[in-house]
C-alpha cells in the first residue's frame, strides 16, 4: 500500500474513532451528574455576585459612598456601569422613603417587610436574590437578578436564569412537583432556591466536545470516500466513483432522516423543529443544511471531473438524440428550479426565522445559516449547468441549433404562464442559465467581470423578489388565521382582547376629544 493509501485509511481510522469517542461520552454521565456540575457553577457564579454586594455592606467607606449616590453623578454612574451588566442593582431608602435606584425594573411592595440578609423572592419581572442591611435611618436593598419573568414570550423576551449569573440554559428554577432537584445557597450557607435541568438541557458536560467529534469523525470518512472515488476516477470508472459518491451521501443522509442517529445525538438549536420544519426530508434547518452540502459535495465531485465523462458514441453521433439531450438537460434544470422555488418558500412559510436582511447587523446566527443554505444553493445550480454545458460539448449539434432549441421551450412557457399567471421569475432564471451558456460556448470560459456581474444580479434579483413574494404570502395568512379567530366570539382570548381594547380607546383622552 502506497503512503497516500495509508493516510487515506488512517483517515477512515480517525473518524471512527472519533465517533466512538462520541458515543462513549454521551453515557459517560448521568442527567444526575450533569444537574450538579451545572448547579456547581451557577452557585459559583452567584457566590460571586454575594461577595462583590458583601463587599460593599461590610465596608464603612462603600457604605458611606452608597448614601453620596442621590448626589454625586458620577459616583451614581461608577456605580452603575460597573455593576448593572453583572445584573446588580441597589435600592437606597432613607427613613422608609426611596432615594436612589440604580435600575426602574423592579421594587419590593413593602421593604419593611423584607428580612435583613438574604432573601429570595419573586418580583413583577422576575425573580431575585435580595440582601438587606440597615445602617441608622438609612435601608440598603441589593437586588441580584436570578431568572426573568416576562408576561409574553418571543425570539428576544425568555423567561430563564439571566444570562448575567449563567450563560447555559440547561438550568430553571424547580418546584415542589419537581423530582430531580438540588438547592442552591447563599455564601452564608442560606437555602435560597431549587434548580432543575430545562427541556433544552444538553445531553451531558461534554456536548460541545461530542459534536466536535462527531463533525471531524463524518467529515474523515466522507473525505476517505471521496478519495477513494477520486482513485476510481482517475482509473477511467469516474462514472463509477461519482455512483458510489452518490449512493454514500444518500444512505448517510436517509439513514439518519430516518433513524435519527445523528441529529438526535445532541440538543442543538439548529435541529429544533420549532425553528424550521417542512417534511419528511427537512424536518429541521440543521437537516436541510445537511442535505444541501452533501448535494454540494457530490455536485463539486462532479464538476471536477466533468472532462472525464464521456458519452456513448451512439448519443455522439445522433444530431437528434443531441437535440433532446439538450432537451433534457434544460427540463431538468428547470425541475430544480421548481424544487428549489419549494425549499425556499417552505423555509419562508414554516419557520420563525428572521429574514429581514435590511436590518442585517440584527440578524442572528440562524438567519445567518439561511443565507449561507442560499449561497450553496445557488452554486449548486452554477455547478449542474456547467456539468451538463461540459458534457453537451460532445454532441454534434451546434450553438445556433442549441440556441433554437432554448428559445423554443422558452417561448413555449411564455405562452404556457401567460395563459396561467404570468410573472418575470421564469425569465430572469432563463437569462441566467443563458449567460452561464454563452460564457461557456461563446467565451470559452473567459472570466468576465461584466458575466459574473450579470450572473450575481440574476441570482440576487431571484432570491430579492421571491423573498418579498413569498413573505407577502405568509402576512396574509398569517392575517387570514387571526380574522378567523376574531370570528370565534366564544374565545375568552378574543373577548379580553376586544375589552381591553374598548377600555383602552374610552380612556384616552385624545380620542375623547376628537369624537
């Protein structure tokens, strides 16, 4: 076996044991286990926001600076940035009567009520550790953020352990119904609350390491794979090499869509069905992602060995077999387009993702993903029409009868969509596949600044107007389903909102003066 044999076959070596590695961890670890490492560290985080408010209860001149806040900017504004983005606050009374406030979220109803120390307690927001000290008439509340508490919940409000005392959410606050709890403590050794592991906890403390693992073990075998089919390929079978190329990224791909041996490994937001779910093969945005690279990778195999394929000589010297090839190959092309048309607008429809690129600095990650799935998505059709431009090069039929040929069925959906419902996309889509025809044909693959240029706005202007169009359509269902419930006058929702409303209009009183 040669040297580049061997590493190929190390290569196999090390993504199996990189899975096995993976596997291994994930019952290396108890969900016991992991609700006590997690509870660790946020009583580790919490004790260090007790010090830092101990710190100044325990110290005559902080004490001190705490009575100068109502006064002194700039101490109030020291005091401020220093702690408020470690989620602490304080509340400065002075004879009963608040003086300062170093946040407007939350007050206490009565803080005569509140015991001195530490204390934990639910407020109109959410939930707080408070330590109280009185010093003469002066009353000092210190408020540690624990968990919000929002009345509506979306993308941005949540209600979880602020990510100020810990930044994983696999943790929540328990209750009494609760089984598998721990208590959690004040440095003074106080009970305060009982956490539990959230419905998104991930598996064990050794997730981020397990999906590392599992990503570098597959992407090990598949580059095995693809080298050796590129030694196939290079022994003339690259029709061969690209089947098997083929028939091993769709068992990985069906296999796993249907025994959910990979996704389902850990909890990870990209493969949350509440995201993003379509069908049977894209049941998540993480599933979708990964079909689209391993359509990718067997495209860009394809592509690099497209001077390889060569067509049987009775499809070489048939002018009419020539014809329907091209045929074929411009039906198929638009088949994808159908397909792709699909994907996009039942990632559109069926998800909760942001795609407001206009306001692109708040897009998140997710968002993100979506645009590279488009990228690819996109370079994928370049790729299929290169491969199939390559292989028509072989035929004996010339540019202008390839030329008629494409106008013809063209023209043929022209009249099709004008007796249906009419729209441009079809046409720009063909301009595209047009100027990737005539950079190959005409320009013999010359890079051209002025066909890159037009190829990038054809995609651009695709992907721009199918966005509106398909947004348009979801606003009105969307629309559609909250008139339906309006008309459900035995919806206790709909009666409370349409009161709340009534009130709200009686009581303003610029709408009083007006009618």
């Amino acid at each position: 076996m040669s040297i580049g044999g061997k590493i190929r076959f190390l290569l196999l070596l090390l993504g199996i044991c990189c899975i096995i590695t993976a596997l291994s961890l994930n019952n290396s670890i108890t969900k016991k286990d992991l609700l006590l490492h997690e509870a660790a560290v946020l009583q580790q985080n919490l004790a260090a926001k007790e010090r830092i408010v101990q710190g100044y209860l325990n110290n005559p001149a902080k004490i001190n600076e705490l009575k100068q806040l109502y006064k002194d900017d700039k101490l109030a504004i020291n005091f401020i940035n220093t702690n408020r983005v470690n989620g602490i606050n304080v509340l400065v009374y002075k004879e009963g009567n608040l003086q300062f406030w170093s946040s407007i979220k939350s007050f206490p109803t009565n803080v005569n009520r509140l015991k001195e120390g530490t204390s934990f307690t639910q407020l109109l927001n959410g939930w707080y550790e408070l330590v109280k000290k009185t010093s003469d008439n002066y009353t000092f509340v210190f408020l540690i953020a624990v968990k919000t508490q929002f009345s509506i919940e979306n993308q941005y409000l949540k209600n979880q352990i602020v990510p100020e005392l810990f930044p994983r959410n696999s943790l929540d606050l328990a209750t009494f119904t609760d089984r598998e709890i721990t208590e959690i403590f004040s440095i003074h050794k106080e009970y305060l609350f009982p956490v539990k592991l959230s419905e998104e906890y991930s598996k064990n403390i050794y997730a981020s390491i397990q999906v590392w693992l599992w990503v570098i073990g597959l992407f090990s075998i598949c580059l095995f794979v693809n080298y050796y089919c590129s030694w196939l390929a290079k022994r003339g079978l690259v029709v061969s090499a690209t089947l098997v190329l083929s028939v091993f990224f769709i068992a990985f791909r069906l296999s796993d869509l249907q025994f959910f041996w990979f996704n389902h490994q850990f909890n990870l937001e990209i493969f949350s069905p509440s995201i993003y779910a379509q069908s049977d093969f894209f049941p998540s945005l993480g599933d979708l992602l990964l079909n689209v690279i391993a359509v990718t990778w067997i495209a860009l195999f394809a592509y690099t060995h497209r001077h390889q394929y060569i067509l049987p000589k009775w499809m070489v010297k048939g002018k009419a077999v020539g014809i329907l090839f091209h045929v074929l190959f411009l039906l198929i092309l638009s088949a994808a387009a159908f397909l792709i048309d699909d994907i996009f607008f039942g990632l559109i429809y069926n998800s909760k993702i942001n795609f407001d690129i206009t306001n692109i600095i708040n897009l998140d990650w997710i968002s993100w993903v979506c645009i590279l799935i488009l990228c690819i998505v996109w370079l994928n059709v370049y790729l299929a029409t290169n491969i199939f431009i390559e292989l028509s090069k072989q035929l004996k039929v010339t540019n202008k009868e390839r030329l008629i040929v494409f106008l013809t069925l063209l023209a043929g959906y022209f009249i099709y969509k004008l007796a249906i419902d009419f729209n441009v996309f079809f046409l720009v889509y063909g301009l595209l596949i047009f100027i990737i025809g005539w950079n190959n044909y005409i320009q013999f693959r010359k890079f051209s600044i002025g066909t890159f240029a037009i190829i990038f706005l054809c995609m651009a202007f695709l992907t721009a107007i199918k966005y509106i169009r398909f947004n348009d359509i979801k606003e009105r269902s969307n629309r559609a389903a909250i008139a339906e419930k309006l008309l459900n006058a035995d919806d206790p929702k709909v009666i409370n909102s349409i009161d709340s409303f009534e009130k709200g209009i009686s009581s303003g009183f610029i709408y009083c003066r007006i009618f």
